[in-house]
C-alpha cells in the first residue's frame, strides 16, 4: 500500500512503524547494531536453536523483548532497488559480520535491511532485520569514540524521526517483554531443570515435563504458538496495539 489507502506502488522511501522482537537474557541495554524478527522468526529461533539445549537454555535466555520500531530508508536504496528494505546483514555482539558491510553503508547509507527465513514451520511471516547503530565495524568494548563518530550508524538521536538521511534510518522504542517460562507454563524454572525435565528433545520432537514445543514441523501447532505469545503480549500490555503488522519485505 502506499499508506493513502490505495494499492498504488511506492514511488520513494516512505516511514513505516511495526513491531520488532528480540530473543535475549536478563540483562538490560541500550539496542546497537543488531538483527531482530518477526514474532513468527523469534519463536522459531526459540523452537530450533534455543529450547533443545535447556537447563540451562542456550545463551541463558530468558524473554521476548518487543520494540516499536520506526524506519525510513535511504533514495540512494530507493533508486536502486525500487523497494522498502535494504540487504540483510547478519550480526553478532554488535558488528556486522558480513564481508562487504562498509560498501553497503557507503553506497547506501546505514540502511535497515531485511530477509524471509526460508527454512521455517512458522507460516509466512518470519522476517528477520537487521539495523545498524554507530561503529558497526567492532564488536562491544571495542567501538572507540572515534570510530563512533566516523561511522555513526542508522539510529536516529533521541527524540528525531527517521528522515531517509544516510544516519539516520530508524529509531525505536521499547514496548514489552514476556518471560518463556510464563508462555511454556513452567512456573519454576530451577525447580524444573532440578527434576531432570526438558522443555524440548529433537530426538522425540517432544519435551519432558513440558509440551508447549512438541510438534516442531506442525504448521498448525506453531501458529497456536505464535498466538500464544501475542496474547501474553497483549495480556501484559493491555493499552498497547496488540499488533503492528509487519511490512511484507519487497
């Protein structure tokens, strides 16, 4: 759509908001450089990489952090791909870690970029991001003032809205988080790893003591999933839009 309520086709780089998530543990800061998804990428990061190594879960995961996050890209993109979203890059602590990362920026500014998981159970909607914040070359503890400054990133300073300039690309705000064990329904972690439970086995497709992940390549099962996780959502935050639907990637 072209947000005047027709169909008609973009013809620059218009300001989209939707909701982002965020697989992480108890620790709280800032959003740098990173790669966020749909709900639907989350959950199925969950089920494939995190769940299967429980007690304690891979990377000591705990919640689903949600962000509104506002973006515009950049006209160089705009005039080379004709679309929305710019190249997914892949990153880790913070650097992206993609060969080629400064050539994108150069050409392109520090674009928000996007890709469709192709190797999922969860519907059509698992998009993952990725946006890019300042120092995008070095990973945290390594990102000087100086390197900062030369490279500034697409993260608009606080309070600006995206306006398509090179550094400035999309901004967010914090609006929720849900804990995995309220949506599983283990009420005491501690206690359930004490028992020797498993929240899911690759080798049975089913968990121990616990079957909210049983059925991994079940379509259905995974949207029921997906639509738990929104309603706790929604339970916990219940002045918050439920949901801002995410952009179909172009």
């Amino acid at each position: 759509g072209n947000g005047r309520g027709g169909c008609a086709p973009e013809t620059q780089p218009v300001e989209m908001s939707f909701y982002m998530y965020r697989a992480q543990d108890d620790e709280d800061y800032p959003l740098d450089s990173d790669n966020l998804g749909s709900l639907e990428a989350v959950m199925w990061y969950l089920h494939n990489e995190v769940v299967r190594l429980s007690c304690p879960r891979h990377y000591n995961i705990s919640r689903i952090v949600r962000y509104n996050v506002t973006m515009r890209n950049t006209p160089e993109l705009f005039a080379v791909r004709g679309g929305q979203f710019g190249q997914y890059v892949a990153v880790d602590k913070g650097r992206c870690t993609v060969p080629g990362c400064d050539q994108i920026w150069q050409d392109y500014g520090y674009i928000v970029g996007c890709q469709n998981e192709d190797h999922s159970f969860y519907g059509q909607k698992p998009y993952w991001y990725s946006v890019i914040a300042a120092c995008p070359e070095q990973a945290f503890g390594n990102k000087t003032g100086d390197c900062k400054q030369q490279n500034p990133g697409g993260l608009c300073p606080e309070g600006k809205r995206p306006d398509g300039s090179r550094t400035c690309t999309w901004s967010y705000e914090k609006t929720g988080e849900i804990r995995i064990d309220e949506l599983e329904g283990i009420s005491d972690y501690a206690a359930f790893c004490a028992a020797h439970h498993r929240e899911y086995d690759e080798n049975t497709d089913r968990g121990d003591g616990c079957d909210f992940w049983d059925g991994k390549q079940d379509p259905v099962r995974n949207a029921k999933r997906v639509a738990a996780a929104a309603s706790l959502f929604a339970k916990n935050y219940p002045g918050v839009a439920g949901s801002v639907p995410a952009p179909v990637r172009d």
